[in-house]
C-alpha cells in the first residue's frame, strides 16, 4: 500500500490495523483500511501534503484513508471519547487500548530496514480460529470506556456469525444501559449497518438478549414486553420479515427498515426514525410501507381494489411494497405466499393496462379545468379531480379528455348546488 510505503520511507512505524486486517485473515473482501503509525500529526501533514487534521485524537485524514497516531488513552468521563490522549511510540500500546481482540491485529513494519509481519498481542487470530468476539484486556472497562463498542460487538458478531467469549457477555449485559450516552447519531449509523448485513436477524437477537434493545429500539422491545406468546410472535415475526427482505432486496434500507418495523404502527415507526437521525424522505417512505403493507389482501379484490391500492403509494414506491409483503408473507408461510404471488400478477397487469392510480395520470389537469371551464384557482379543482379520479380508478376506460371533462362540468354543477365538497365525502379512501 502507497501509504505504508511513504511512510516506511520517512524512517516511520505503520501498520494496517482494524477491520481490514481482520477481514483479510478471514478471506473476507476487506475494505476497512485504517493506518496507524508512530508519526505525529504534525509529520503525518507534512509527508502527506493536503491532509486534513480536525480532532485532538491524532487522527489524520489523507490519501482517502484515516492515518493515525500511536496513542495510550486515559479516563473517559462520557462512556464515549476520552478526556486526554497521550501519543506514543509503541505499536503494543496502541493495541491495547482497542475493543475487541479480533480488531486488534496490525500488519506492518516500523521502517524500511524491517520485514513487514503481524503483531498480535491479544491473540486476536486464535478468536479468529475459535469464532469468537472477545474484548481486549478488562471487558468491563473497555465497555465503560466507550458504549459505541457495545453496538460494534454486536455487529461484528452478527456478521462473522462468531459467538461473544462468555466474560465479555457478561460485561455487555452490565454495560447495556450504557448506550445512552451515545449520540443518536452514532447509534444510527450502527444500526444501518446491522441492516446490511446477510442475516441482520442476527444482530437484533443479541441486541435483545443482551437488553440493549431497550435503550435503542424500544419500539421492538415493546414486542417482547408485551407479554405471552403474542408478543414474543411479534418479535420473531419483524425479524423473519427482515431477514427474508434483505434476502430479496440486498441494500434497500427502506424495506429492511419497515420489515423491522413492521410490527408496530407506523407512529412508533416514526418516533423510532426520527430518533435513529433517518432523513425526513425515507421516514416519509417507511411509514407509509408500514401503513400499507399488512392490509389483507383477498382474492375478492376487485381489478378497481388493486387500483384503489396502488394508488396508497407513490409509483416508485410500489415495488418495494410487494417486495415487503411477499417478504412478510414468507415469515409467515402458508397460503399467504400464494395471495401475495396473486396481488404481485394482479398488480403488473394494470401496469401494463397503464391504469391511472394518481392525479397525474389523469388524461386532464387543473390547467384543463381553468381553461374549459373556467374554473377559477382553488380548492374546487383538487376536488373534481380527487373525484375525476376516483371514478378512473373504477373504469379506466373514461380516463380521456373529452370524458373527463364533460364530468367534470357535472361535478361543478354538483357543487354549485351544495354537493360535496371535501375528498372523503366523494367516495375516496
């Protein structure tokens, strides 16, 4: 690596450390490259001009990679960052004070007369070898020091599919309320991550097991407390959902957050979002999914139901809501995975039809209204066309100009007269 060789060149140590080393001894694709070095800041700057150096942790960031310094730290009074940092010479003390065992192995050299080799003072390859996540050094301090490390235990184990060593389990249960000292933010981001993974299901359980679940989703947690088989049902069922979402769409955090959710209404799913610091436009998307997708399907829908249906999501929303339900339906088995596969044919068949689902489909618009009718700007133009489309929707064969907007001068006369006037008084849903 161009970086290690620089500063190898400069008469520095460095060494890949972190996540990358651990997934290439793995044989995992690794991409988490970290470097750390005996190099101040300062120096790091000047071998590597037009880096950047914004926190007091040593840290610089160049070449597209984080380049930090050999450090010891001290008290952390927040459970989160550490009050002082004290740079160091020594790759062994830089070592010691990571999380987990398996993140402590460095691969590298302290200068260009050395051979490069691994440096594993934590046994981190015999866990690797035993499929284990064990804490670096004292579980319960390193846990106090820092609550992220809770959630990062948890990831890792969920996506190495490897068992947590029995002491530091028991210091995660103790340390579980600890995560509230980490920003929303953070935890977040943490969880984004969970729901990449191959079986996220995974992650959630230990979260609950180890009662860190009621810190950070005590939407799902909820599920459990509820009490009896119920809850527990509810539980098992967001996660089989989720599990099999992922499966069908890998990347679509949209879906895997509403199978998630999928359990409670879409409110709690709202809060839960709000607080993870989701963006205002998947929340928007996720509750929506949540709203929608339990809604019973029957084979007694009419092709206007599925219509009607349709027409609940946005167009480019629609796939991921089929997509959800079928995932839903898998968890639960039986004959709902038969109706879904049926809504799923019924649905591409008023695709192909072009059936109109929403007011832009409609073969006329507010313009229209305006300009033949004169129709002066208001409110009465979003109801005629909420009802224009509400009768689409039951025959799309009226969906043309001319028909619409002989009805439309009808529906103008209605209100004229006192008809209704409000959209939920037309017949719309």
């Amino acid at each position: 690596m161009a970086v290690l060789e620089t500063l190898w060149r400069n008469d520095h140590a460095a060494y890949l450390v972190g996540g990358g080393v651990r997934d290439a001894l793995l044989g995992l694709p690794a991409s988490d490259w970290d470097v750390a070095t005996d190099a101040r800041p300062e120096r790091i700057l000047a071998v590597f001009p037009g880096g950047t150096y914004e926190n007091r942790f040593g840290t610089v960031l160049a070449r597209g990679l984080e380049i930090t310094t050999f450090r010891r730290e001290h008290r952390y009074a927040d459970h989160r960052r550490p009050d002082s940092v004290t740079f160091s010479d020594d790759i062994y003390e830089d070592l010691a004070r990571r999380d987990l065992t398996i993140n402590a192995i460095a691969w590298g050299r302290r200068g260009p007369a050395m051979a490069a080799r691994l440096v594993d003072p934590a046994d981190g390859q015999g866990d690797l070898q035993a499929h284990l996540v064990r804490a670096v050094g004292d579980p319960s301090r390193r846990f106090d020091e820092d609550a992220l490390r809770l959630l990062r235990a948890v990831r890792i184990a969920a996506k190495l599919d490897f068992a947590i060593e029995p002491v530091t389990w028991a210091a995660m249960v103790a340390h579980a309320a600890d995560v509230e000292w980490v920003s929303e933010e953070r935890v977040g981001s943490e969880v984004r991550d969970m729901l990449t993974l191959d079986r996220p299901s995974r992650a959630f359980r230990l979260l609950r097991e180890s009662g860190i679940l009621t810190t950070v989703l005590p939407e799902l947690q909820a599920l459990v407390d509820a009490g009896g088989t119920e809850g527990h049902d509810g539980f098992e069922r967001s996660l089989d959902g989720l599990d099999m979402a992922v499966a069908a769409a890998p990347g679509n955090e949209r879906m895997a957050w509403a199978a998630l959710l999928g359990e409670s209404d879409s409110g709690k799913a709202r809060a839960a979002l709000e607080r993870l610091r989701v963006s205002g436009r998947d929340r928007d998307a996720v509750c929506l999914l949540v709203d929608q997708a339990p809604v019973e399907y029957g084979r007694a829908w009419s092709d206007a139901d599925v219509r009607r249906y349709m027409g609940q999501v946005p167009p480019d929303l629609l796939d991921d809501l089929l997509a959800l339900r079928q995932a839903r339906a898998g968890a639960s088995g039986g004959a709902a995975v038969e109706l879904e596969a049926e809504l799923a044919e019924r649905v591409l068949a008023q695709r192909s039809a072009g059936s109109a689902l929403t007011l832009a489909g409609l073969a006329i618009d507010g313009r229209d209204l305006q300009a033949t009718l004169g129709i002066a700007e208001g409110p009465a133009i979003g109801v005629i066309l909420d009802r224009l489309l509400t009768d689409v929707i039951e025959d799309p064969s009226l969906n043309r100009r001319v028909t619409l907007l002989t009805r439309a001068g009808l529906i103008l006369d209605d209100l004229a007269q006192g008809g209704p006037s409000r959209p939920d008084e037309t017949g719309m849903e």
